[in-house]
C-alpha cells in the first residue's frame, strides 16, 4: 500500500522531532499529534508538517485525529508518572486503543516505539508497561502491519541523558553515581529516526520488532566520564551501592523537578544492552557516541563557551 499521510504521536519530542524532520524530508505528509501546538513550534515550519491539538488519551478525538492517515507511528512515553498520568495509561492502554482505532479506520501500518528490555518479568514499572504493550500490539499482528522498536538508551543533540550529566558535572564537585556498573549502549537519535522512516514502506519489517543499540557498551560510570573528559571538567565519580541509589532517587522524587525516580533505578537491574546485531535491514552501521557528544556538547566547553559569547557580541 502506498503511504502518503502518517500520523505521529510524541512527535514534539526528542526523538519525535528527529523523526518528523527526515519524514518531511523524504516527501511524507506528516500529521504531529500533541497536547500544546507551543510544544511542536520547532516544527512548524517543515514542509507538509501540520501541527495538531489532540488529547490522545481520548478515544474519540485520536480517532478523528487518525482519520486519513495512512500509517501511524506511536511514540508516546514518559519515564516518570504523575497525579493525572501512568505508566500503564501512557505505554499500554494508548498503544491497544491505537491498534483498536487503526483496525476501525483501516489504517494498515502501525509503528511503535518500546524501550529494549521491556518485557513482562522486566524489573521496572517503566519497562513492565512498555511489555505490556507490545504484548497488546503483537495480538493484532493477524490485521495490521505492526512494527516494534526496542533502542539502548537514545543520545544526540537536545537529549536528557547526556545533557543532564553535562550540566551536573559542571555545577557539582563530586558525582555521587547511582548504579555505576549499570550498562548501555547508547544509539544516535538520528539512527534511530532512519530506522524509523526506512521501516516505514518495507514490507519485510512488518510483524517485526527490532532491537536497536549502538557500537560499544559502556557503564553508566564510563558514560559520565566520557561527558566529563568532552567538557574538559574532571570530578571525582563516587559509584553508591545499591540502597544507596534507591536512597538518592527516593529523596529526588520529593524534588519538584524529577532528575531520577526509584524506578528509573529499577529500569538499570538490567543492563540496556542486546545481544543481537544491528537489524541487516537497515544497511546501517551505527554511531558512535564518542564521534558526536563533541560536536552537541561543543557549546558547553571552555573553547564552545568563548566562540559562544563572540557570535553572541558579533566578533
Ligand atoms: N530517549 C531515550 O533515551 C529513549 C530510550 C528508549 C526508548 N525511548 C522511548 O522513545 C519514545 C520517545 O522518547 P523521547 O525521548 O523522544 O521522549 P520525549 O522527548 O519526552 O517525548 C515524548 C512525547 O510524548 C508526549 N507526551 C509526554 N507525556 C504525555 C502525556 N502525559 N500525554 C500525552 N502525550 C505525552 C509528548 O508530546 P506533547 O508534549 O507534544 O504532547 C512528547 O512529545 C518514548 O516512548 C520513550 O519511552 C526513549
């Protein structure tokens, strides 16, 4: 079937952004389905991109929001939950009332984001729910053409990850690491965004889901290291014990801003790490993160902070 029109939803975030851009790119029409137009504003001005109010978690108005589409990819996820928001609603409920809608407005390619080891004995909430999902996708493998993507965690310029740690070693004298021997390996979003937009019109990715991770794995230990020797700013690393980190997430989720939760703590029993090659499909070889994290880190070094200030003086 020839796709023309694709819905996104999570389309305004990090790697929803990346993703839209190279769909417009490539010719697609592209509907951003989001909670605040101000929230997709980076977007407005990409070709064929609309920009559309939607409360998704409303059966009705995702339904009409769907209408005309002819491929969806769902990239909605949240790493912390809220008073008016969980897990459960968010990576389960909304991916199963998708697929109910698709198969009602026979939208045929659906394309999900799940994080690589979720799954139903996974240790975390996060990683549970998002189980939970595709559990409630691959059921309609029979009527849609469904694609699942699993990625390591998910660096590249604007990401939460790499920046936070960025920020933090420049104000704190000392890391105190939660889970310093917790292992990832990091894949660029703009991989990932490829992957996405390829996958799309190939018929041999349907009914698939694919485990995405870059080149090397690294502990979360060496990943603040590496941030640290990009910024030039050495400080001592000191790796907690298990209770310890559960100790420091428990007194961050009294925070107002929410940097780290016990189950983001959970979600690192297992290591973020696939055994698998890189999907052949793809004809991809993955990032590596050292090749990039100077180049979107570049403003944040002492020589970036100097170049910065000049363009901002006009020298
Ligand atoms: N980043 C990573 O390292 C990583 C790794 C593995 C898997 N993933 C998965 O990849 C997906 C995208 O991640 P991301 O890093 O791009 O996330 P993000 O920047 O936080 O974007 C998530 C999107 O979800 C929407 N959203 C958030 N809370 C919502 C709510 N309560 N109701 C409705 N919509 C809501 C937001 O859309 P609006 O604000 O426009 O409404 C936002 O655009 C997620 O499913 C995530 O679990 C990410």
């Amino acid at each position: 079937m020839l796709i023309k029109e694709v819905c996104i939803l999570g389309g305004s975030g990090f790697v929803g952004s990346a993703i839209v851009a190279k769909l417009a790119a490539a010719g697609y029409s592209v509907k951003v389905l989001t909670r605040r137009r101000d929230n997709a504003k980076h977007l407005f001005l990409l070709p064929k991109v609309q920009v559309i109010e939607c409360n998704v978690l409303d059966y009705q108005a995702l339904n009409s929001a769907l209408r005309g589409a002819d491929a969806v990819i769902n990239l909605l996820g949240i790493l912390h939950q809220g008073r008016r928001v969980n897990f459960n609603a968010i990576h389960h409920q909304l991916p199963a009332q998708l697929a109910k809608i698709c198969k009602d407005l026979n939208i045929k390619r659906l394309v999900h984001m799940s994080s690589l080891r979720a799954g139903k004995n996974a240790p975390s909430q996060y990683l549970r729910s998002k189980g939970a999902g595709e559990t409630a996708l691959v059921s309609h493998l029979d009527e849609l053409n469904i694609t699942i993507f699993k990625p390591s965690i998910i660096f590249g310029r604007g990401d939460s990850f790499i920046n936070l740690f960025a920020s933090l070693v420049k104000v704190l004298p000392v890391v105190m690491l939660a889970k310093p021997n917790a292992k990832f390996q990091p894949i660029w979003v703009e991989d990932v965004a490829s992957c996405f937009v390829a996958c799309l019109a190939d018929r041999a990715s349907y009914g698939q889901t694919y485990e995405l991770a870059g080149p090397k794995v690294y502990t979360f230990r060496e990943l603040v290291q590496a941030v640290m020797n990009t910024l030039q700013v050495q400080r001592p690393i000191i790796g907690l014990s298990d209770g310890l980190s559960y100790a420091q997430a428990f007194m961050m989720e009294i925070l107002p801003i929410k940097l780290m939760s016990r189950d983001n703590i959970r979600s690192m029993e297992a290591d973020s790490v696939s055994e698998q090659a890189f999907p052949a499909i793809f004809n991809l070889t993955p990032t590596s993160l050292e090749t990039l994290i100077p180049q979107y880190l570049v403003d944040q070094t002492p020589r970036g902070a100097y170049d910065r200030f000049r363009r901002s003086a006009a020298r």
